[in-house]
C-alpha cells in the first residue's frame, strides 16, 4: 500500500512538473501589480540567456517566459505579478494568438541588447525619463557622451538614447531665461572646452559630427531613441550642416544670412519644410514643436495609440504595447509634432487627432530604426528646470513610462527572414 502511495505522489509530481512549464507576466491593468518592472524581468531572462516571448495585443502585451526557480524568486523578490501556465494551457494562448481572427501575435525575444544613454558625465539642473525608467526597471545601460561617440564606440550597442540635448550648438535655447545663472554658464563653459579638446572650434561643429556619428549608427543598423529637445534638435543639425545657424552669443559670430533658404530637409530623419527660430532669447527651436501652438488644459491633454495589425505591422505593434490605448500628455521643451512636417515615411504611432499634432513617430534609416517622443517626463505634467525627479515607485503602471520601454525591448526581438 505504501510503494503504491509512493508511485502515485511521483506520478502526481511529474504531472504537475510537465503542465506547469512557463511563467506568464500579466500586462494588462488589474493584473500586474507592476509593468515597469516586468519589462526588467524579461530583460533579466533574457541576460541569463533564457527565451521569452512577447504576446502582442494578448492581455496588454504579456510576456511568456520558461517556468525556472529562480524566475519566480526574481518576479517576488521585485514584485512583479506572474501566472504559473501550464504546457496545454501555453499551447492553448498560442494558438488563440495565432488565429486569424485575431489581432494578436507572438514575438520570440532572443537577447536582452547592449543599451547606451548619451549623456553628459556632470550633473544637470532636469532629470532624464529614460535613464530614471531604466534605473527603476533594473535595466543595466552605460552611459556615453562625445568623446565615446567620436571615437565610434557606438558599434558596441544595440540602443542608444539620446539624453535631453541640443545638437544645433545653442545650448538648449536657455539663453533668454537662464544666460545668468551659474548652470548654464558653467554648462556652456565645460562644452566649449569639450569641444576643443576634440579638436572643434565651434560646440555647434563638434555637435554636428556627433549627429552624423548617430546617423551612421542607425543607417548601419543601430536603434535610436530620443526624447524632448533631442528630437527636432538632432534633425535640425543634419539639416544645417556646413551652415552657421548660431547667434553670436551661442558661438562668437554672426549667423549665415538667408540661412533658413540652405536647409537640407533631405538630410533628416523625421521632419520636413519646417522654419527655425531665429530669435535666440526665444525657448524654441523651430515650428516643429507644438508648445506654443497648442491650447489644451491639462486635465483634457491625453493623446491615443496608433492600433496595428500585430500580424502584418509587428514593429509598431509591439511599440504601442499597453493595457490603454489613451496616455497622458506631459509637457517639454519639445512637448509635440506638427503632424504637416512629418515625412510621409514616418509612422505615427501616438497622437492627439484634436490638433493635429503627434506625441510619438517611429521611422527606418537604412539597416537600423528610431523613434521620437515629445515630451519630457510621462508623469510630471510640466517639469522645469531644477524640479525634483518623478519617483516612479508611485507610478509603478504608467502607460507613458511603458511607451519608453517598448523601445528598450524591440532589439531584442528575432528577426524575421524575408519571403522570397
């Protein structure tokens, strides 16, 4: 009687070992205690050298990862929710996603990419979203500046953010509220030396050749992500090389005359036709950015995701990966696109239609991809110079903070072979 109890636990335990073969990481809104950190916990797996999958579309973008002991102590230890999922009950998700009828699809994530934030090594007077999300979600990153860019250190990663910057060489447009105040005097100062250190005569030449550097690492396969001012600043500077579009307050000497008519729109990324700012007191680039163009109040300032076929269009699928499809809108230098100066080969992935202008594009250069978004911080409505950063421990859940993250997880995706 005692062997015959024997047998039947051991045959219960392997039963149970076989069906309960996968973790499975909720994303939709009321089961996931955490999203943020979820995305850390797939990209932890995938460091450890495990697969996961990516569930398009299915319960807000889940993640399918392989049941492991230490999986489970990971998602605890970070309080991440998970679901023990058996094989037919796997088998069964699978094969709902893969129906035609449904707008679902499934993505094999095969390792976590080697991550860079362009960033300047002293501390600034704002917070960056990206860096703060990646710390939260316990991401690593390394963080990289001029001289690394300039010495092609970029071929070392797979993602690269670019921190709130200025590549047109004007210092962020400071200089009407700020031109006094020791953070910029010192933040124009420490460039300046920067830049002749390596070898420029100009910040807005040395910026310029950082530009190219990141053009050529996306052409050559790269992925880029910028936020805030790195957006339009960065299209701006490829369109005006071999042109002085700097006051002398920014560079020591007058600005090309008739400059605007030397723009190269062929150049840039993203933008098209657009009219820079001459005013050099004025915070603002060009007529790109719709902050001052917009009228909006706060509590009526949100802006939809895009909905794709997750079957046919799987790259933007999986950047509007959400448990909503309406997302609160957050100020910024550059808070918004006007959608008329966005080139017809850009997606619009996020927009608010009321205005016509979009919070978030994404586009293709070559071998390799990017993606904007305007704004600055996804939960700090309007944050100013010298404002303490979001702690993101009271926004565990945040759809905007989840667009930012989509991003970080994309390289990771296997790539499909094209149909001949």
């Amino acid at each position: 009687m005692q062997f015959k109890k024997s047998i039947i636990l051991l045959l219960f335990l392997v039963s149970f070992s076989i069906k309960a073969n996968f973790i499975l990481l909720p994303m939709d809104e009321t089961a996931q205690k955490n999203h943020l950190k979820a995305y850390g916990i797939t990209y932890w797996c995938l460091d450890k050298k495990y697969k996961a999958s990516w569930l398009l579309n299915y319960r807000g973008g889940s993640f399918l990862l392989p049941d492991a002991a230490e999986i489970r102590k990971e998602c605890q230890i970070r309080g991440v929710s998970f679901e023990i999922v058996s094989d037919a009950e796997a088998d069964y998700i699978l094969a709902e996603i893969a129906s035609p009828s449904q707008n679902m699809e499934t993505v094999v994530l095969e390792k976590a990419p080697k991550i860079a934030v362009y960033t300047p090594k002293g501390k600034q007077p704002w917070d960056d979203a990206v860096t703060m999300v990646l710390t939260y979600a316990e991401i690593p990153f390394t963080p990289i500046y001029d001289e690394e860019v300039l010495s092609d250190q970029l071929i070392l990663f797979d993602w690269l953010h670019l921190h709130h910057e200025d590549f047109s060489g004007q210092y962020g447009k400071f200089y009407g509220a700020y031109k006094n105040s020791p953070w910029y005097i010192d933040q124009k100062k420490d460039a300046e030396v920067l830049a002749t250190k390596l070898g420029y005569t100009k910040v807005s030449e040395e910026k310029l050749s950082v530009a190219k550097k990141i053009r050529d690492f996306v052409i050559g396969g790269g992925f880029m992500f910028a936020m805030c001012s790195a957006t339009d600043s960065f299209d701006i500077a490829l369109s005006a090389e071999g042109v002085d579009i700097c006051e002398p307050m920014f560079d020591g000497d007058e600005s090309s005359p008739n400059y605007q008519s030397q723009i190269d729109y062929n150049k840039t990324f993203a933008f098209k036709n657009f009219i820079l700012d001459r005013k050099p007191e004025h915070y603002e680039f060009s007529n790109i950015d719709m902050t001052e163009k917009r009228n909006i109040p706060m509590e009526k300032d949100y802006f939809t995701l895009m909905d794709f076929s997750a079957k046919w269009d799987v790259i933007p699928s999986m950047l509007c990966q959400n448990h909503t499809s309406l997302v609160k809108g957050f100020m910024g230098q550059t808070t918004s696109f006007d959608g008329e100066l966005i080139k017809s080969s850009v997606l619009i992935l996020g927009q608010n239609e009321l205005n016509g202008e979009a919070r978030y594009i994404h586009g293709q250069k070559g071998k390799g991809f990017f993606t904007f978004y305007g704004g600055h911080d996804p939960e700090d409505y309007q944050h100013r110079v010298g404002d303490a950063p979001t702690v993101l421990d009271l926004h565990p859940n945040s759809p905007g903070f989840r667009l930012i993250l989509n991003n970080v997880l994309f390289p990771a995706a296997k790539k499909k072979k094209q149909k001949t």
